[in-house]
C-alpha cells in the first residue's frame, strides 16, 4: 500500500500537472478527488486536516503534507530525476520559469477560463483584463517557442507547469491559431512518454 496521496480536482490545472508528474515518473500514489465547488468548511474532513491552505493540489508522503504545485513540480523532479536539470544553473532557469507562471500565465489564463466556462457572473472588466493580460502572457510564450521545442530546449517541469490549464484545450473565447508556436508545443507535450489527458485522470 502506497503512503503517497495527492489530492487534487478535475477541473484545477495545477493539480493536473503534479498527477501528471507522478504518472509520468511512475511514482506509486493514491488519487483522491476534490470538489472544490463545495465550501472549504464543507470539503472532506481528511483533505482539510493536511491542507495548509485550503487548496489543491496538496500531495501527502509518508504523513508530511506539501501544497503548491510549482514546489510540488520541483520537489518531485528532484527525487525522481523526470523532467529536471542536470545542473545547478539549469534548475534556475526551471525556477524563473515557474516564478513566472505562478504571477502571470497561470493567473490570467486559469481566471479568464473560470469565468469563461464555469461563472458568467464576473465583472465584464475584470474578465476582459484577465482576457488582455492571458493574450499578453500567451504572445511572450509564442515568442519564447519560436525557435525551441520546449521552454529551455529539452522538456522539464517548466514546460508541465505553464502547460497546465492550456492542455485541456478549452475554448475560452481566444483563436488559439494565433499562437501556432504555442499550439505545436503543447502536441509536443501530449507525445512525451506517459503523457495522459487532464480528464482522463483528473476525475
């Protein structure tokens, strides 16, 4: 019996690319899925009493609980040796990535496909901001995926992390042909070994 847990939720990209981690690296561990449509107070009492914030993803080793999927992403890629670094410097630039996506793809995208799909009660400027600012994030990445396959040459936990959200490939009301350097990284993503769809084993 595994002492590994994740928590996580079908729709959270965050908890998404940590399961996908964990698939991908062959680690042994149970799944528990998450409503997160229920209030916090409400959630399973079992996920609340080792979740620090509330949140998923949330993964559990041998009784020690740790959240955030971009530490999480660093922590098992350290141990596993998947989709890592082979040196100090190449693990900054893993980290300045993951910096990034934490305070801008992986706000504005996440927040404008919430309201897009699942809450159409937000301010109409709210969500057109976060429509400018994910537009912004995703001509940087095109950018960056000109002339590269992946965020540093070869695949890492970079790649995984600003990919989250992006491969469920849900309409979110932006013509996705507009990046096609973005479009044919994310197919690139889908070819790594192991690679499962979020709600294929999200659910």
């Amino acid at each position: 019996m595994t002492d590994t847990t994740l928590y996580g939720a079908l729709n959270s990209g965050h908890s998404f690319k940590v399961r996908l981690l964990l698939l991908m690296a062959g680690v042994e561990h149970r799944y528990v899925a998450i409503d997160i449509g229920q209030p916090r107070a409400e959630r399973p009492a079992e996920f609340r009493a080792v979740s620090p914030f509330g949140e998923v993803p949330v993964l559990v080793e041998a009784g020690r609980a740790t959240a955030q999927s971009n530490a999480l992403l660093l922590h098992l890629s350290r141990k596993t040796g998947v989709l890592g670094a082979s040196d100090e410097a190449g693990w900054t630039a893993i980290t300045s990535w993951l910096f990034w996506e934490a305070n801008r793809i992986g706000r504005s995208y996440p927040n404008l496909r919430w309201y897009r799909r699942f809450d159409g009660t937000g301010d109409p400027a709210l969500v057109r901001w976060f429509e400018e600012t994910a537009i912004t994030d995703l001509d940087r990445m095109e950018q960056e995926l000109a002339d590269r396959p992946f965020l540093l040459g070869n695949a890492t936990i970079a790649d995984l992390s600003l990919a989250g959200y992006l491969l469920y490939g849900d309409d979110v009301g932006l013509d996705m042909s507009r990046w096609p350097a973005v479009m044919a990284w994310l197919e690139r993503i889908r070819a790594l070994p192991g690679y499962r769809a979020p709600l294929e084993i999200m659910g």
